[in-house]
C-alpha cells in the first residue's frame, strides 16, 4: 500500500488555514462512528457498481474502486485498518485510504453524492439491522416466557397476584410469565414496524437537492437491501426519526424489561422468598458471607435510565434542527450504539436466566392464601345468589374487617358470624375460599384459570411459528 503524502483534507480547497488542533479533536466522529464501516463500504460499493452502469464511471475504474474498497473491507474486518483522527469520520477514513491505496481515481467514488446522504445511508443501514436482531432477541426471549409458563402449568404453581405492591387475587405462575410474554411481543412488532417504516434509501439525495448526474437511486436501493428510494432529498439527508422510533421502541422494552427486574428482584427476597435466582446470574458480597444479589436483576433496571436517555438526548438533539444537515446530527449515532449495545445484553442475560430460576410452590401457595386475596369470589359468590354486587361487596369488607380485627382468615369465621352478615353466608361457601378455586373459577377469555391458561400458551407457541 503506497502512503499518502498530502495532509490535505479532501474538502479543504476552500480554506487556506489549517484547522486548530482542539477543533479537529471536537470535530472528529471517527471514535464512534468507525462503528459504521461495513455499512459505509456496502453503501459505496452499491454507488460504484451504479456509476458504472449509468456510463458515468468506465468499467476499469469501477473495477479499480471497488477492488479497493473490498481491500479495506478486509483490513478493517481483521482489525488492521489505521483509524486517524486528522480525517474526522468513518467516511473520510475510508476514501482517504482508497486514495492512498489506488490513488487519484477514488476521488470518482463521491461522483453524485454527499457525506450527508452517505451518513444517513449508512446510518439507516446499522438501525434497520439494529432493530431486526433486538426483534429475534426479543423472540427469543419471549420464547422462554411461554416455556416457562408451560412448565408451570401441570401441575398449576399457584402466587398472590398485587395491586400496588398488597395482595389482590391468587394467580397462576404460568398466568405471569404469559403476561410478560405478551409485553414482549408488542414489542418486537414495534421493532420490526420501525424496521420497515426506515427501509428506504436515502443514496442519491446528494447534500439536499439531489443531483444532476443521470444516477438511478432504485438500483442502489435495491443493492442495498432497501425497498425503495426516499421520496424527498430534503426529508432524506435531514430526518433522523427512525432513529428516534427505534430508541422509542427500546425504551417501551426495556422499560418492560425493568418492571421484570424489579419482581425478581422483590420475589428473590428473604421476604418473599418466591423464586432462587441461579448462582451463574447473582453475586456474593465482599463482608457478608451470606449474601446473594440479584445483580443481573439490579443493572437491567438501571441500565433503562441509559436507554431512556438515549431517546431524550436524541429528542433534545433534532428539536431546534433546521432542515437539512447540521453537524448536530453528528450526536445521534453514540445513543443508538449505547441503547442496542444494552438491550442485546440485558435481553440475552434474562433469556439464560430465567430457566435456571427456581420457583418455590409451596411458599408462593401459602402467600397467596393471606391477605384475603379470596375475598372478591367470596362477593361474586354472594352476587350470583341475587345480591347486588356493591352491596356485596360491603358486606365482604365488613367481613374482612372482622376477620382481620382477629386475626382471622374469611373461611376461619363460623358459620354464626357469617350468618350474622348475610343469610346466603355459611361455612358452606368456605371451598370457593380457597386459592385452587378461585383460580380456577376465572374462566374468562385471558383469565387465571389453568384451562384458559392452557389455551394461551398454545396460542403463543403458534404465534411464534408464525413469527418465525
């Protein structure tokens, strides 16, 4: 490879004065968006292969273009590309090489294009991929959820389910993981929506005016994996909103992921003493001997302040932007990597954890026999036989009330005290006080009981073959 001699900067014919040192170093994006490289190559070689067939390049100096350019590819796959500072970005990195490489004939390479359609091609690129695999980790790990419910079901392991954090209703374990089973197909279809909705090209809208050059922007639209050119030159170099619908989709997921977190988290307690997190996924303490943290559990939750703040820096960085390019935009691309980086962790950890989890049945059972979660059925109860159901459900109080002044569960009360409520009431309605029955009682469409149950993982078991 023969060395460039020149420091010049490829754009520099207009100024006379070298950059200051400290603005170079401000300027420059090459630390992050080096990232980009393989989308910024494929972008060029599309572009390439189009100027030749349009006539606007000859064949020898295409084929000489993108010898180079699948030399470079090659070198930075291998970890033996020269990243520099002095020439600012991935862009400029890569064409500076080429020339150095091949010589003057890469200046052919920027024939009908701008970095500004460059970036936001090769940006859509990385987000459109980005967005496709947190979608099949997301599959992923919605996969585990509905196995996990299947392998809760039979027998039913049965738990408190809450409203504000106090025991509500008993529940089936298999009801709440299908409940996080559905969080997260909602959000893979968000991925995959933001997917589609950004595949469009924006190569060919050169700096915001499009070209004068006879290009074809369909071919390099279709090279590129893209359904179609950008409508608009204007719109196609200026917006950045299908990185922002991506970031918006990552933080509805990991916000889901967080309140995940944060049941495991409580579950995990000596307190509650629901579920054994695997050795593999938690951590000791330095001092106590005793000790096991959640720690997977505990950064997931507050790794969703990084990606939600990936989404509001992004906001913050767009909202006073005026069409069409401006160096802000320069900002968006390290919230982008840091959001997909978190969440391809986070998503993967949860899926090799949650069957290593060990559920405990018999203390989840005895949980969700206190609080007088049965006291709604014990309303129903008294609604069926023709009681209003807000009349129905004062009486229930004033038996909890009672119950709890005595420390007392509802079927503990005898059949005096009952009947002293309400002639329906008897010891005869204690068997629909227990957690079995009430969960099982609750037949309707997307209800706890072990049937309906039953019939939603099987629906999900399809709805992922279909989504396969």
């Amino acid at each position: 490879m023969t060395t460039n001699t020149s420091d010049k900067k490829l754009w520099g014919g207009r100024f006379a004065e070298a950059t200051d040192g400290l603005v170079e170093r401000f300027n420059a994006s090459v630390g992050f968006d080096q990232r980009l490289a393989e989308q910024d190559i494929r972008a060029s070689l599309a572009h390439v292969a189009m100027l030749g067939q349009q006539g606007i390049l000859e064949g020898a100096e295409v084929a000489r273009i993108t010898g180079g350019l699948q030399e470079i590819l090659t070198a930075i796959l291998a970890g033996n590309f020269e990243w520099r500072l002095d020439r600012e970005d991935v862009h400029m990195n890569v064409e500076a090489d080429l020339r150095d490489r091949i010589g003057g004939v890469a200046g052919k390479l920027h024939t009908a294009r701008s970095r500004n359609d460059q970036v936001a091609t090769d940006f859509r690129l990385f987000v459109r991929e980005a967005a496709q695999n947190l979608a099949q980790l997301t599959r992923a790990l919605r996969a585990t959820f509905v196995a996990e419910a299947e392998r809760h079901l039979d027998p039913p392991v049965l738990m408190p389910g809450y409203t504000h954090l106090q025991v509500a209703q008993p529940i089936a374990l298999s009801h709440w993981f299908l409940a996080y089973a559905e969080m997260l197909e909602r959000d893979e279809g968000r991925l995959l929506d933001a997917a589609e909705r950004m595949n469009e090209s924006p190569l060919g809208a050169g700096a915001l005016a499009g070209t004068p050059w006879p290009i074809d922007r369909e071919a390099t639209a279709r090279a590129l994996g893209f359904a179609r050119p950008m409508r608009n030159s204007l719109d196609a170099v200026a917006s950045r909103d299908f990185a922002l619908e991506f970031l918006s989709a990552c933080a509805i997921l990991i916000a889901h992921l967080s309140r995940l977190s944060e049941e495991l988290i409580l579950f995990s307690t000596f307190e509650f003493g629901f579920v054994t997190l695997p050795d593999s996924h938690t951590t000791g303490s330095s001092i106590m001997p005793q000790k096991k943290n959640p720690d997977v559990s505990e950064l997931a939750r507050g790794k969703a302040g990084r990606v939600f703040g990936a989404l509001m820096g992004l906001l913050t960085v767009v909202k006073g932007t005026p069409l069409a390019y401006n160096k802000d935009l320069q900002e968006d691309k390290e919230s982008v990597f840091d959001a997909y980086d978190t969440l391809s962790i986070v998503l993967r950890l949860y899926a090799d954890m949650l069957p290593k989890a060990e559920w405990h049945a018999t203390t989840m059972r005895q949980a969700a026999s206190r609080g007088y979660s049965t006291a709604t059925d014990l309303a129903d109860f008294l609604a069926m036989g023709g009681l209003p159901f807000r009349e129905a459900h004062e009486v229930v109080g004033g038996l909890v009330g009672l119950a709890s002044r005595t420390g007392r569960q509802l079927w503990e009360l005898s059949d005096e005290e009952l009947r002293a409520v309400h002639p329906l009431l008897s010891a005869e309605v204690a068997s629909r006080l227990t957690v079995e029955a009430s969960v099982s009682s609750r037949q309707s469409f997307g209800g706890t009981a072990p049937d309906q149950v039953g019939k939603q993982i099987q629906a999900a078991l399809e709805r992922l073959k279909e989504h396969a």
